[in-house]
C-alpha cells in the first residue's frame, strides 16, 4: 500500500518535508524581526489568523502557548473569516499575525486594508513579494523547495515550526526550542513510520462514508488537519475534534459506516478511552504512529503524515486524483480576491 502512496506528487512532497523544515529553521528569514514587532512595548494580544490549514497553524500556536510555563503575551486563534468586511473589534494593544502560505488569501487582505485596522501587523508566508507578505511591517518566510500538488504539505508544517520558534524566542522557551530544533528528525521518524503503518494496516480498513480525527491539547490543531486532508484528498466529510469532544459529542453519530482516527501524543492518558467510546459505537479505528515522535507541541508536523497517508490511500483507492483535485477552482474562486 505505502508503494501505491509513494507514487504520488503529494507524498513526494512529504518526503522532502524534513530538508524543508530544516532548511526554514536554518535561515530564519525575519524570525527575529516578527518576534520583535510582536513583543513591541504596548502589545497586549497577539491576534493569529488564517484560512483552512493556516488557521490551524495559528490555532497549534495558541494552543502551544495555553500549555506553556511563560506567557508574556495573550494569544488568539481567529478564523480570517472573521476579520474580513470589518467585522473584528480591534482593540488597543492588538497585533495581527497573518498566517497565508500565498499571501493572498481575500479575508486577510480585506482585514489589513480595512478602517481602523492596527498596522503595523505581522506575517509568516511563503511570498515576500505577496500582498500580505510587502505590507506586512516584519514577515517570516517559509521555505517550500518545491510542490508538486495542491494541498500544501511543506507549507502547513513549516508554518507551524515558524510559529513555534517564534514563540519559543518570545517567551524564552528553551524546552520548546528544543523540541523545535529536534522537528526536522522526528518528521523523518512519522514520515518512515507512517509508510509502516500503511503497509500493516491500510488493506484492512474499509471505506468510510464519513469519519472523526481526534488529539489531545496541541494534537487538536493537528486533528483538524488530519480532517481536513481526509476531506480535501479523501474527499470523505470528516470532523476534526478535541479528544473529550470525541469521547462525549462527536461519538454521538458513529456507526459501522465511520472511522475514528486517533492521534496519540507522548503523555495523553485521554485516548484510549476516547478509542474504546468510538469503537463501541461500531466505528472502525486506527491509531495513527508519529505523535508520540517529539514534545507534544509539535504534534501539528509529527502526526501529519499518518493523516495524509490514510488520505491518499482513501483518495487512490476511489479514484480520485490525490495531487490536483477538481475543487480547486472553486477555492480559488472564493479563497483569492476577485479582479
């Protein structure tokens, strides 16, 4: 199974994470500079934004921050759909921190432009020369060597380990930047475990008409990923949940027709019981391996390749094209500014 993976674009794209995640963490570019505008005498909140995946970057980094020992600053996942036509009520003290891989993404711009929006503002992106990436007063950039697919591998995990230096400087951090540090190699472990995994496991598991990905603290951000991959490749409906919600709401609707995916992190002493609820309502489930490969923190990028692994296992064995699916005029169309 993992050889009918690995002949995609979009795994190809996997295997090079590490060198990617490796090579934004050894040139840094503007790191230092989105740490010193965010901490900034009169910053009271860091307000992060994004779209889709980019917004669980931002909701990995505020998560990071609620279990962390120092919190020089207030930090606050917002969706971009919230910032846009004005909607938000900014306060004094407030820093936006834009979180947009192309740096185009139309809620974002439409917040930055807006009257009454706090500028200077922040932004992490993969494009200095994008609308987000040239207004913004300090960006840090995120090093993609190459995408072969649509849906953004090197992208979301790189965003997330710049969000998380960044926040391991601000609040002197020394054990998150360790764990930062040690990312690019616990990637290479889940990456090497996950094709494992897909090789044990894969034959044996049914396709599902809908499915749950579940993750302790930090490991929510990563479940909402792991569904969303599930969605966009798999083209599966699937909810990304925290592991109590899993255990006591989301459980709620599973059948024999479901799959809980569970993404496990060193210390999580919720899951099992969270697996047994799931499995008990008649849902397949699998235990994906990677989480458990570093500091919980940076679950985001250590359980990301199980996650898209059973992805485009599911997509492959539909049909459905894991690299460049049809939906993705339609994202453009509502995703991106209009001309």
């Amino acid at each position: 199974m993992s050889e009918d993976i690995r002949s995609t674009g979009i795994w190809q794209d996997a295997l090079e994470m590490p060198a990617a995640l490796q090579t934004t963490l050894d040139d840094s570019e503007g790191f230092a500079d989105v740490a010193s505008l965010l901490r900034r005498n009169g910053t009271r909140r860091i307000i992060a934004s994004g779209n889709g995946a980019s917004y669980y970057v931002a909701q990995a980094l505020w998560l990071t921050v609620l279990e962390g020992d120092r919190c020089p600053l207030e930090v606050i996942a917002v969706p971009g759909g919230l910032l846009a036509k004005g909607g938000f009520r900014w306060r004094e003290g407030d820093v936006l921190l834009a979180i947009s891989s192309s740096g185009e993404f139309r809620d974002v711009i439409e917040a930055i432009e807006s009257p009454g929006f706090p500028h200077p503002f922040a932004a992490v992106t993969a494009k200095h020369e994008s609308t987000i990436g040239a207004t913004a007063g300090a960006r840090a950039i995120v090093k993609i060597p190459r995408q072969r697919a649509v849906t953004h591998t090197q992208a979301f995990c790189g965003a997330v380990l710049t969000c998380l230096s960044i926040w391991a400087d601000i609040s002197a951090d020394d054990v998150l930047r360790r764990a930062v540090a040690e990312a690019p190699t616990a990637c290479e472990r889940a990456l090497r475990s996950s094709e494992r995994w897909a090789d044990e496991s894969f034959d044996s598991v049914k396709t599902p008409s809908a499915a749950v990905v579940l993750g302790t603290r930090t490991a929510w951000a990563a479940a909402l990923e792991g569904a969303l991959l599930i969605k966009e490749i798999g083209r599966i409906p699937c909810e990304g949940v925290e592991t109590r919600e899993g255990a006591t709401a989301a459980m709620t609707a599973l059948n024999a027709d479901h799959l809980a995916l569970s993404l496990p992190t060193l210390g999580d002493d919720l899951i099992v019981e969270a697996e047994e609820i799931c499995r008990a309502r008649g849902a397949q489930v699998l235990r994906a391996p990677g989480g458990v490969e570093a500091d919980p923190r940076v679950s985001p990028i250590t359980a990301f390749p199980a996650s898209l692994a059973l992805s485009v296992a599911l997509a492959l064995r539909a049909g459905w094209d894991a690299d460049n699916p049809e939906w993705i005029s339609s994202y453009y169309t509502t995703a991106r500014r209009l001309s």
